[in-house]
C-alpha cells in the first residue's frame, strides 16, 4: 500500500457541468431538436471555459465533442440490424439476465 502526502502543484479550474436537465426527465423524453437548443447556450459557456482556462487551452466545443460519438453510435446501430437479418441472435449486455 502506498499513501501521497502532499500539496497538488496547481488549482485546477472547475469544468463546467451539463445542466440537469439533459440527464434527468420525467414521464416523457425530449426530442433531438429540444437538446440542440438547448445546448447553443451551453456550447458557448464552454468554448469559453475551454479557451480561457489556465492549462490545455483549445477552441473547442461539447458538441464538437460529441459529435463522433454520436456517429459511431448510429453506424454500430446499423451494424448490429445487418448482422440481425443475416440470422445472428444478436443480445445487448443490457437483455441479458444475470
């Protein structure tokens, strides 16, 4: 076992969070419109976060982000019907009972 003693050389800024309701709802789900207006705000908040900060400055953006984890998202959705219709019994982690 091995214990740290000691001071962190540097104060971190704090990242901003996603506002809840992106991560909680109640009886019903948003459609992909609602969450892209949204986010315009959001977005803003932290390309500035992210070009401001003290360490690891870039022009970016949460949904440039969020974009290529989306798209292999749909391709893996795509992917997984294909080898359904050729008679694969496809079962998600998630279907399984433990």
């Amino acid at each position: 076992m091995g214990i740290g003693y000691g001071y962190p050389d540097d104060q971190p800024q704090l990242k901003l969070r996603i506002p809840i309701e992106f991560k909680l709802s109640e009886n019903h789900y948003r459609s992909n419109r609602d969450y892209l207006q949204m986010l315009v705000e959001y977005d803003q908040e932290m390309t500035h976060y992210y070009d401001t900060r003290e360490a690891n400055q870039r022009v970016d953006s949460f949904t440039n982000q969020e974009k290529p984890k989306i798209i292999a998202g749909k391709k893996r959705a795509q992917l997984m019907q294909v080898v359904s219709k050729q008679g694969f019994d496809v079962m998600f982690e998630e279907d399984m009972d433990y």
